[in-house]
C-alpha cells in the first residue's frame, strides 16, 4: 500500500465521486500514487481540514465553488498559505464558476444531460419538475441543476455518471486543472 502524499480537499461526496470518476477515466489509480480525495461536508470546514493537514508535509490541492472561494482563501491565508490575490490556482485549488454540477452541465449540454437522467430511469421526475409552477419556461440548465441538487443522493450519483458522459475535450477547466495538477 502507497501512502497518502497529497490531500484534496473538496467541498462534498459529489466533488470526490467525480474527481475519482475523472481519474479512472483516465487510467488513474489516485491511491496508488499517493492521492487521498477528502469530502469535508461543505467549504465552511475548510478551515478545520488545513489546520489538520497544513505544516504535515503532505501535498494540498483542492476544488471549490466560486461562492465558496473566499472562505477556501481566508482558510489558506490562516493556514499560511498565502494565496496569489487573483487566484488560488498556483497553490493548487480550483474554482468551480458557480459549482461542479454547473460546469459538468454546461460541459455536456441540456440534451446529453438528460440521456444520461433517461438512462437513470428518472427523465419522468425531470419533466414533473418542469412542470412545476416555480420552473416552468426556466432555462434547462436551471432546471438540471435545481434537479441534480433534489433527492436524496442524487448529486451524488450523477457526478460520476456526467463525468463518464464527457467528452474527452470538454472536462470542465477546474476539474481538468484539478488532475493536471496532481500528475
């Protein structure tokens, strides 16, 4: 067994499920290079995984959503990893432009997204969700991630599935940057 030399912190189990869903797509074994992908259970724990992980030797690299990306800075900064002003990227954590459903969505495209809820069995409960008063005439890519992000699971689920229904050329920037970084 290799042990852990770098640790990804990302926000939830969806973030981790599609990291390592990138990962084997692309004949990664993150464990067998000393990868760890840690679910914090939101971008407000940041603070507690650096003070845990900061200063042990280990590599850090992460993945965030844009409304979280002060919260990851202000992390860093008491960590005393001093992020660049304009971008954490040179430290090693990325930024999702809304969140990770969103850029995995607008990287496949409505259509695609819904083969891959059709292949799920769960395009009948997309269309009810279209129906309903509050989503009604919204744009699809709303509607997808106010769907992915109801029920119990399915953020989850779906992660790794959009990530396999990806075209090999549009992996969204962070998550390609993400795996970039940690080669």
């Amino acid at each position: 067994m290799i042990d852990t030399r770098t640790v990804v912190l990302v926000e939830g189990v969806s973030d981790k499920a599609a990291v390592e869903a990138l990962a084997a797509r692309r004949g990664r074994d993150l464990a067998a290079e000393g990868v760890t992908v840690v679910a914090m259970g939101g971008a407000t724990n940041i603070g507690a995984y650096l003070r845990k992980y900061a200063g042990s030797g280990l590599r850090l690299a992460g993945l965030c959503d844009a409304r979280e990306e002060d919260d990851f800075r202000r992390g860093l900064e008491r960590a005393g990893l001093a992020p660049d002003p304009d971008s954490l990227e040179g430290l090693g954590f990325f930024v999702c432009d809304a969140d990770l459903e969103d850029e995995l969505i607008r990287a496949l495209g409505p259509a695609a997204v819904e083969r891959v809820i059709d292949a799920e069995g769960e395009l009948g409960s997309f269309r009810t969700l279209q129906k309903q008063p509050g989503w009604r005439g919204r744009d699809p890519h709303d509607q997808l991630r106010r769907f992915m992000g109801s029920g119990s699971g399915r953020k989850i689920r779906y992660s790794a599935l959009l990530v396999a229904a990806l075209d090999p050329g549009r992996v969204p920037r962070p998550l390609d940057r993400l795996l970039e970084h940690l080669s």
